[in-house]
C-alpha cells in the first residue's frame, strides 16, 4: 500500500499519479498507430478543487 510518501516511488509502489502517468504514456505510443485511441485523465474530472468541495470517501 502506498502512504503518499515520495521516496517509495522510487521502490516501485504504485500511486494513482503514477498510474495515470503511465497510462497517459501508453495512450500515446498507441495514438501513433491508431488516432482514435483516447485518454481522458480523471483529474479533468475530479480534481484537487472538487476534493475541497466534494472529498470521496475513498
């Protein structure tokens, strides 16, 4: 389980920025191949400023 902690990135534990990144990387390679490949990143749905607003409880 990931805490937040910056340093255990480094030891390969997975965040949700992490795997939006890696999948924003993905989409990419895949859109040179094939442009109706998309990626919409949640944060473009659910930010920071909505966490202030509205937090999940998750």
């Amino acid at each position: 389980m990931a805490t937040g902690d910056p340093a255990e990135r480094a030891i390969g534990k997975l965040t949700l920025r992490v795997i939006r990144d890696e999948l924003a990387r993905i989409v990419l390679q895949c859109r040179l191949e094939d442009r109706k490949v998309h990626y919409l990143d949640g944060c473009a749905l659910y930010g920071e400023s909505d966490h202030a607003e509205l937090p999940l409880p998750d």
